[in-house]
C-alpha cells in the first residue's frame, strides 16, 4: 500500500476489484488478523500528521476521517491523544503567520473575514480563532509600515558625548 486505509474504505476498494463479493470478508478479517488494517491506529496517523504539519484543527480532522468511515469513538480518541500534546491557539498562529505574509496592503475588514473563514475552514474553533486574530491584528498594527525606519546606522556617535 502506498498509504494507511480505514477498513471502510478498503471494503469499498476491494468491493469494486473483487470478481466475487464474498471474498471481501474473508480478506478483510485477514488484514486485520495481520494488523495491517487498524481503525483506530489509522485515526491517531491521520490526525497527528493534518494537526502538526498541515496545521488543521479538530473539526476538520473529524469531518475527514468520519468520510473515511472511521469510527466515532477511535476519531475522539485519536483527537484527545493528538491535541493533548499540541496548542491548537500555536496551530492557529503559525497558520496566521503564513497568511499573513502573502497579504498584500493593509489589513481591512473583508482580508481579517477571509482570514476567519480560512482558519475556520481549516476546522478551529471559532473562540481560538478570534483570540489568535486579534492578537495579530495588533501586532500587525503596532509594526511599522516602513521597516527601514527601524534600520540603524552603521557608525553610531561615541557615548562620550
């Protein structure tokens, strides 16, 4: 396999190959007898790899994985597990880092709506998201338009003076 499948979704893919339909059981109870088929080790992969290097949030994660099939109680479970070890309020700030840096022009109301929907889309919760906005709202507020301003000179006067 070149990636991991819930046993939904193989049932679904070996329905559609097999000559015969009621060889599908039996193969599944084999690929789970052999391990290669687990519900719930599947769950705790998918959500810690979209968490930490896609930077999505619970509601997404969940949403994709009960289309894959996977049972509800092996989703919360992974959930738990995964965001107890994370920030989601760090996901939402790096994913708002990177945003931000492709924004061009200053900061109005219909770019912070479409950074919202973003973030809310990427399955945040909405309270997280709108602590996280603010807060780079008033960052991005207190920096300086033109960064040369800050830039010192190269020889400063002496302190003798």
């Amino acid at each position: 396999m070149r990636r991991s499948y819930s046993v939904h979704e193989m049932r679904e893919y070996l329905a559609r190959r097999a000559e015969n339909e009621e060889h599908v059981g039996g193969v599944l109870k084999k690929l789970k007898e052999f391990q290669y088929l687990d519900d719930a080790r599947y769950a705790r992969d998918y959500a810690r790899i979209h968490a930490l290097h896609r930077h999505q949030g619970k509601f997404r994660i969940a949403r994709e994985l009960r289309g894959r099939g996977v049972p509800d109680k092996h989703i919360e479970a992974a959930l738990e597990m995964v965001f107890a070890e994370t920030d989601e309020a760090a996901l939402v700030r790096a994913r708002l880092e990177r945003r931000l840096r492709q924004i061009k022009g200053p900061l109005d109301e219909k770019k912070r709506a479409s950074l919202y929907r973003n973030l809310l889309r990427a399955g945040f919760s909405s309270d997280v998201i709108r602590a996280e906005l603010r807060a780079a709202t008033k960052t991005a507020a207190n920096a300086p338009d033109n960064p040369e301003i800050l830039d010192l000179p190269d020889s400063l006067p002496p302190d003798d003076i």
